[in-house]
C-alpha cells in the first residue's frame, strides 16, 4: 500500500470495496456525484406493457435497469423461462444474476456490440429496453435498421447534477458516462486547465473530447477496479518519472 495518497475526484459513488481498493493502490478518491436517479412510485403501466408482450425478450444497458426489475419483482413480475436476457456488460449481468436471472452479453460491452448480438442470434422480432430518460440511441438504432422492434419501458430517471472542483488539490478525474461528463461542463466546466481525465470507456472519452482538447486516459475494460488502477499507473508513473 503506498503511504502519500493522491487525491482524485471521482463523478460517481464507489463501494467500500472500491475505496479499498483505491487506497491500496494510493488513491484518496474524493466523491462528487454527477448523477442522482429516482424510480416510479407506481409500476401499473410498466407491468401492463411487459404482459402485453410476452415474446419479448429483454435488454439492460445499466444496474439502475436491473435494479428497476428487482423492484417490479417484489411488485409480482415473473420472468418467462423462455424470455432471453441481454445486457451490455458485466457489471449489468453480475447485477441479473443477483436476481436469479441469466443473461448474455457481448465481447465489447458498448450498445453496438450489444445490438450486434442481439442481432445475431436471430428469430428475434422484438425486445423490451429497460432504460432511463437519459439512455444513448446506439443500440436501439442498431436493431431497428435490423426491424427488430424496440419496446422502451422508461423505468428510472436520469438527475444530472453540477460538479465543482473540491478545494483540495486533485491529481485526476474519473468519468463514468456522457452525463457525467456535461454534469461537470455545467459546475466547474473545461476552460481551465484540468488535472489528467479518466474516463469509463470510449463513449464517455468521445464526450470528453467533444468539451476538451486535453489528453484522455481510457480504462481497457468497462470496469471501476480497471479504471482506478489505470489512474495510479498513470499518476505514480508520471510522478515517478518527474
């Protein structure tokens, strides 16, 4: 473990697991929420347009949507054996089979990758997307080219709140999705010169770049344990080396 931490600002909470993580490689991660959600209080209509359509198999491009399905569970949702589940990463797959409940997920967890696969297994005429009001078109996009139809169930909402630079001095930034990212362009914004940027994976880099002509670290994997340990080979090096 080493001793002098580096401070980060992290756009996003982390597990106790993660901060220990963090700390054992020299981070000190200081968080600032970029997103906050909040769910129906009511789930008639949500219920009712997963009965109508039976054949439907389901897809999952975040926890929030997993965690939107734990609830209509408790509300008396039976998942269908024969319902096929997708998701766009591990991450959302580790969250369904909380639930008792498998799913399949592509090699490149991005929703182009995810509509690809979606795509290739074939026979599929329709899907139900559990999503956000916030929610990217990639892959919606991609099997409706396909006409495969896409029944959008809306199941949580997206807050975008204004992050600030803390007083402390801060040694990098993690990113975790576009909306983070104009979260951040809302409070402290990208005129100044920033510390070094992390971001999640390539489409929140891609949002990055559209604010900032900084240089951009992106994690190999869509993963908080990958991205924290890019972070310090990143600083400790650069610091090392300095």
């Amino acid at each position: 473990m080493r001793q002098h931490k580096q401070n980060i600002l992290v756009t996003r909470p982390l597990s106790a697991q993660q901060l220990e993580y963090a700390r054992i490689l020299g981070l000190e991660p200081i968080i600032e929420p970029a997103l906050s959600f909040s769910f129906p209080n009511y789930w008639d209509q949500v219920l009712k347009t997963i009965t109508d359509n039976p054949k439907s198999d389901w897809v999952f491009t975040s926890a929030n949507g997993v965690k939107a399905l734990a609830e209509l569970m408790e509300a008396g949702l039976q998942p269908r054996p024969e319902t096929q589940l997708f998701a766009v990463g591990a991450k959302t797959r580790d969250a369904l089979q909380k639930l008792g409940l498998n799913a399949q997920i592509p090699r490149t967890q991005d929703g182009k990758h995810l509509a690809e696969l979606i795509i290739r297994e074939g026979k599929i005429d329709s899907v139900i997307y559990f999503h956000g009001n916030l929610s990217r078109d990639e892959m919606t996009n991609g099997l409706s080219e396909e006409h495969i139809e896409v029944i959008e169930l809306e199941v949580y909402e997206t807050i975008i709140n204004a992050v600030h630079m803390p007083e402390n001095p801060i040694s990098g930034i993690l990113f975790y999705s576009p909306s983070a990212v104009e979260g951040f362009a809302r409070g402290q914004g990208f005129k100044d010169e920033l510390p070094p940027l992390f971001a999640i994976g390539p489409t929140t880099a891609k949002a990055l770049k559209e604010q900032t002509d900084q240089h951009i670290e992106i994690a190999k994997q869509p993963d908080t344990e990958v991205l924290l340990r890019t972070v310090s080979d990143y600083i400790f090096n650069k610091t090392e080396s300095v």
